[in-house]
C-alpha cells in the first residue's frame, strides 16, 4: 500500500487499517484551501479492535519495569526528532502556526517524554507509604488501564498525539487509545508512525498504543463510552469536555474524564504598580493577548483595575498599543467563526469597544472591550471565555468591588496579581480568594506559558477543568492514570520491589510517617 494511503488510516496497534467510508481532509489556514490528503474516519469496529488490544496489552505493560518503560518514552522522543523538517512543514501547514514556534512546541514534546522517562526511572513517583507492624500495610500507586485521549486543536504537538496526556499515561503504565484531532490528521499520522516504530524497538506490547480519527461526535462518545475505556482525557472547550463527562458519568461503571476546558484567566492590576509602572504593563498585557493569536487555554481574557482615575495612564498605552497590533490566522475556520461570533455578543448594552487593531480578510482581529464592575456582576455571562486574542477590561469603582468581582469568578486555571510589595500585603486578603479560585496563582507576571516541570499545575476548579484535583502538564499528570493500592501482610516474596523491605529500587518511602530510602529492618 503506498504511503499516501497509509496516511489517511487509523494506526490500530502495529498495523494500519481504513475499514469506513467517511472521508475528510485538513484545512490550510493561511493559504484557505482544503489540502489534498484523504483521511478516513474510524468505524466502531476499528475503535472496538484497538481497545481490545489494548486491554490485552495492558496485562503486559503495567508490569513492564520503569526503565522499560523509560526507554520506550526515550524512543518515542527520538524517532519524533528523526522526523526532521516534514513533521514541522506539516503542522505548519495544517495549523497556520509559524515554523519557529512549532520547532520550539516539538522541542516541548520530547522534552516532556524525557521528564516523564527520568522521572519513573528514579521510582519515587509511586508514592511508597508503609506501615510495619500489626497488620504490616503498604501501599503504592498502580495503573488505572486503557486510556481514552483526544487531542488538542491549539497544540498540534504538545496536546497533541505524543502529548503531555499520553507521555503521562504510557509512563504511568496504561495503554493509549488516541482520538487524532481532525484540524491536524497528517500530523497525527506522523508522531503516530513515531511512536509505532518506538513500540517495535523496545518491544512494547502490540495495542499499547492505536490512533483513531474522526470528525463526527459519535467517534468521541463511542470511545468514552466503551465499557474498556478506564479514563478520558480532554483539552478543549467546554462544551465538548461537558459532553464527555455527561457520557461517562452515566455509564454502568461510570469512569473519570479528565477535561481542561479553558478559563478567562483574570489578572488583577493593584493601584501601586498602576502608579508605578502601569504603561511598561499595558504593553506586556498587550503581548500576552495578543500571543499567538490568543490562541492559549491561558490566555488573559479578562483584566481588573481598581479605579477609573488611577488606570488611567494604563487605559491610554493599551489603546495606542492595539492601534499597531496585527491580527493573524486561526486554527481553522470554525474557530475563527466562534470568535467573531463571541465578540459580536460582547458587544452588547454597556460594553465598550476600547480599541481593536486593523481588520484584514480571514483574520482575526484583537480587540479590547470594557465594562463597569457593576455590569459585570450583574450579568456574569460577560466575563465567560472568548477564545482568541481579545480580553475584556473591567473597571471597578473602588477595591471593594475588585474582591467582589473575585469572589463571583468561576474556576480558573490561572489568576493572576499586579502589585508592588506594599500593595500584595495589603491585599493578601485577594490572594486568598483567588486560591479557591485557581489551579495556578501567578505575581507579577502573565498566565501564557505553561512551563513543564514536577511542581506545575494546568488544571483548577470547575468549569475550568473536571476533576479539581489534577493537573494535564507536570509530572504530577501521572496521578490521573493511577491509584493507590493497599498490601496487607503480604509475604515479602509477593511484594512490588518498590514495597519491599530492602528497597532495592533506592527510592524516597514515607515509613511508619518518615520519609526516608533506607531499608527496614527487624
């Protein structure tokens, strides 16, 4: 089968297969036209056989050694690099993203495989707890199974098919049955024959990884509903992240959908640093929404100053500054039309247009927009996301209203604070409520930009994302795909290496409440 036909075929475990007779293709966005490359969407039967093998393969892999495990996400990486340039034109071509920031996303991609590989290699993740004794518990993390993940539209690497969902499921030791994002199928395709050939290398169990697409609902509700499905994960809009919990919570065996939905992501500008340095902040607030299109979960899409009088300067810079501001490109018409669509309803009885940059055709176009605190706690639905690179001032009377405005905000995924350090201790009070408010609380700084390290939580309180208590970037995202499993006086030849008392893998234990890597003894 020549390789044009291989591209537009689901990935079921090591082989390819194109069963169904819905056909699609990708959407060039800066060219606007439909690229040639035909892709088939799966049928039940395709997602029935990739989900079976995969529950198969699970026997295998869940006692797979952590440095296999390791080497496979090692591989993984490298055969990514080894696509070289065609893997960046592609997604280029298939996102409208410029080729610099799509080299730095992949560099982000097997970055965050290695992350994962070193950190299950030095085996602490597990969260060894012991208690000796009568009766002699221990306790670890185990996998959960077979996981469903869709990919993103926005980062057609990074959240994407070797992404941070799957990078954090393989090293927790669940199989993958990926659900390809249809903006970027041939992308897709590509990191999916990367991550093939990194199964055969290593050896890894056929079905621990299977790419399926789709452009209809039912390919979605079908995966979440399969009865060998043990856990969703999403990054998308609300809607769709709703539509997946609502199937999964009604299952006979309901499962958990972890779903990262977005958020307006608030920042708070605090009147001492307005005085201070509120025209330097104008234009880095510009920067931040303007990024990429405003193409972020963590875009600022909303911002809060204290007063009309000491905002006043600040107001001023963001309006000269929109005036030379580009637009640029959406992902996909669909997006684009959701955006115009949003800002068409922003603009309703006491909303301000502050400013907007220079219309071009196919482009969206950065606005700014404005409201009393009073309109906005009146009608709330004002300060709900509009994807893209707009953002919505609103303009408290007095800093009571601020805190007001804090404590009626939905889950965020991020808050953020302006303050000079005078200002941040007279206002701890606000840091408190932003807490309950937020899965990340950033000082001084703006939300875009996600760093991926062990401390990093992408998540918060709903409707930001289901459940509160997980983050989709860090090596914490392992904990999603996992859970705890107590051993109560077991022989010690029947313990998980990482439970026994000689601790040969060397890792950090909480024993009988110290945490320590020595060994027990009698």
């Amino acid at each position: 089968m020549s390789r044009a036909l291989l591209t537009g075929l689901q990935l079921i475990g090591n082989n390819f297969s194109g069963e169904g007779d819905r056909l699609f293709r990708a959407f060039d966005p800066v060219q606007q036209q439909w690229l040639p490359q035909e892709f088939r969407e799966a049928t039940t039967g395709e997602i029935d056989t990739a989900l079976t093998m995969a529950a198969k393969a699970f026997v295998t892999y869940k006692k797979t050694t952590p440095e296999q495990r390791a080497a496979f996400l090692h591989a993984i990486a490298d055969d990514i690099v080894s696509l070289g340039d065609e893997l960046i034109n592609v997604a280029s071509a298939e996102s409208g993203l410029p080729l610099p920031r799509l080299q730095g996303e992949r560099d982000r991609t097997t970055g965050q495989l290695r992350l994962f590989a070193n950190t299950i290699k030095e085996g602490s993740w597990v969260n060894a707890r012991i208690n000796t004794g009568t009766p002699d518990v221990r306790q670890m993390q185990i996998p959960l199974g077979v996981i469903g993940i869709f990919g993103a539209s926005n980062f057609p690497l990074a959240f994407s098919v070797a992404g941070g969902d799957t990078a954090a499921a393989l090293a927790a030791g669940c199989p993958v049955v990926f659900k390809a994002h249809p903006a970027h199928p041939h992308t897709s395709y590509l990191v999916a024959t990367a991550i093939r050939k990194a199964v055969m290398r290593t050896q890894m169990p056929e079905g621990v990884f299977s790419m399926v697409h789709g452009t209809s609902h039912e390919t979605g509700q079908y995966l979440t509903a399969h009865p060998l499905v043990s856990a969703i994960a999403f990054t998308g809009s609300f809607k769709g992240g709703k539509a997946l919990y609502d199937t999964a919570t009604r299952r006979a065996v309901p499962i958990p959908v972890y779903a990262e939905m977005g958020s307006v992501n608030p920042v708070f500008f605090l009147p001492g640093i307005l005085r201070e340095k509120g025209s330097a902040l104008a234009m880095q607030l510009l920067q931040s929404v303007t990024l990429g299109v405003g193409q972020f979960c963590t875009n600022p899409g909303m911002f809060i100053t204290p007063s009309e009088e000491t905002a006043a300067a600040f107001i001023s810079t963001l309006q000269q500054g929109i005036d030379g501001v580009s637009g640029g490109h959406m992902l996909t018409p669909g997006i684009l039309h959701a955006y115009q669509q949003g800002i068409d309803w922003l603009q309703q009885e006491g909303v301000q247009v502050l400013g907007a940059a220079h219309p071009a055709p196919e482009q969206a176009t950065p606005y700014l927009l404005q409201v009393t605190a009073a309109k906005a706690l009146e009608t709330p639905a004002i300060c709900q996301e509009v994807f893209g690179p707009a953002s919505l001032h609103i303009q408290a009377g007095s800093i009571e209203e601020v805190y007001a405005l804090a404590r009626r905000l939905e889950g965020q995924l991020t808050a953020t604070i302006h303050g000079t350090e005078e200002d941040l201790q007279e206002h701890a009070g606000l840091i408190d409520i932003l807490r309950e408010k937020a899965g990340r609380i950033i000082i001084n700084g703006f939300p875009t930009g996600v760093a991926v390290n062990h401390a990093m939580v992408h998540g918060g309180p709903w409707p930001a994302a289901t459940p509160a208590a997980g983050t989709s970037v860090g090596t914490a995202a392992m904990y999603r795909f996992c859970r705890p499993v107590c051993f109560q006086d077991f022989p010690a030849y029947l313990l998980p290496p990482e439970l026994q008392d000689h601790n040969p893998m060397h890792i950090w234990r909480l024993v009988n409440g110290n945490h320590e890597k020595l060994r027990i003894t009698n």
